[in-house]
C-alpha cells in the first residue's frame, strides 16, 4: 500500500470517484464527511474496506478541523484531497450570514488548516494536495457571492502554493464547471443553469488523476469546462456581470 489519503467530502459527487479511483491506486483512504449515512455509501463501494477509515465531522466547525487534524496525526498520510465544499444561491441580503460564512469556512478556511498541519508530512514522501476549486472562482458570480469569492481565493492559494512548493509537494488545482454531483441539492440553485457545459463527474475526477500523474498543475477538465473557462477569460466583465446576473437571478 502506497500510505494515506486524507478525502474530504467524501460522502459523494466527486469523493465517490475519487475514493474508488485511488482505491484502484493502492492508496488506503481517510474518508471525512458530516452525513454518516452518505459517507457508508461510498465506503461500501469500496472493495478493501479493512483499508479505509471513515471519520465523520463538520469542517464549518473549527473545533472539529482540529479534532480531524489530531485524529490523522499519527497515519502515514502521502496525500491531501481538499473535496468539500458547498454554496448558497440567492441574494447576498436575503441569505442568511451564517450559512454564507460557513461556505468560506467549509471551503477555504478548512482547507487552509488541513493543508497547513500536514504538509511536513507530506514534504518528506513527496506527497501531494489536490485542490478542489472551481470556474465560479474566475469571474464574480451575482446571486453565490460568497461561494465566488470562497473559490477565488482557493485557486489563488492553491496556485501560490503550487509556486512555492514546486519540487516538494506535487500540487493540482482542480477548476471544474457544472457537474452532476448533487451541489445544485445543496446550495438551492435550479437545475438547468449551466447545464450546456455539464461535464461527468468520473471525467473530472480522471482528469485530476492524470494532472497530479504528471507532476500537478492548473486542470480545466473536459472540453466543455475549457470551453467555458475560455469563454470566461474573453468576456469582459461590464458585459459577464449584467448577463450572469440576468442568468442567476431567482
């Protein structure tokens, strides 16, 4: 066995493929999620369970980061998969606050803290973080400030990082668009909304693996997401606001 892999946001979407992905691999995996049920799913797709530890908390609550941090201190952990995350649809003043700073805890504080405890591990074995952004991040997004703003900052870490830590610790940032994995459920959003440029999940996942084979890197996955991505970077933003904004409003 290769050593651990701490998955956060295990309990589906992404998670499922990427725990049956680097089980195949011959990593054990630390698969961390809140909803218990949804997490023995994916453990039970598994075809090794007695190599795998399921561990549940809520990374919105800082005193369960340093619970799984202690929790993980004492594994042989090579890899960091920093998969959780969520968002809120809505009007920024019709959203609750606590919700919406939850998404920045959920989805860069956690990160930050996770990465930050176990990167002297993984600097000895070479070991890697896979970061778990998105395209929401590349443009302000009216109607999920919050979320645009929390995956914005991810791959701004995430790339900074990737700079300073070239030769130690192989880093991927992972920018996906639409997927079906169950966020649009969780964060209110209609279905439909970005639908055009929807890409598999199992396809994203691939895509990660393979960047991460190759030394790590910015990964765009599919030909759709790169289309969006492209699109995005041409457009100016006096005219992608009013046009996303249209596009999003409830």
């Amino acid at each position: 066995m290769k050593g651990y892999v701490l998955l956060t946001g295990a309990s589906g979407g992404f998670g499922l493929f990427f725990a049956q992905r680097l089980e195949q691999d011959g990593y054990s995996l630390l698969l961390h999620g809140r909803d218990k049920a949804r997490l023995l799913l994916t453990f039970n797709t598994l075809k090794h369970p007695e190599r795998h530890t399921m561990i549940l908390g809520d990374l919105s609550a800082r005193k369960d980061v340093e619970t799984l941090i202690e929790q993980v201190a004492e594994k042989k952990i090579v890899g960091l998969i920093n998969n959780a995350g969520f968002g809120t649809w809505g009007g920024f003043e019709q959203c609750e606050s606590v919700p919406q700073l939850d998404v920045l805890r959920v989805d860069m504080v956690a990160p930050v803290m996770l990465t930050h405890a176990l990167l002297p591990k993984l600097k000895k074995v070479n070991g890697f973080v896979l970061n778990v952004s998105s395209l929401a991040g590349e443009t302000p997004l009216p109607y999920m400030s919050t979320y645009g703003a929390a995956k914005a900052a991810m791959t701004f870490w995430s790339e900074a990082m990737r700079a300073e830590l070239k030769g130690k610790v192989r880093i991927v940032t992972l920018v996906p668009g639409p997927s079906p994995t169950g966020f649009r459920g969780v964060s209110g959003a209609p279905k439909g909304k970005g639908s055009t440029f929807s890409t598999p999940a199992r396809e994203v996942v691939d895509a990660a693996l393979k960047m991460l084979e190759r030394g790590g890197g910015y990964c765009v996955p599919g030909w759709r997401h790169r289309l969006l991505w492209c699109l995005q970077k041409i457009t100016p933003r006096c005219i992608a606001l009013p046009i996303m904004a249209y596009y999003l409003k409830p």
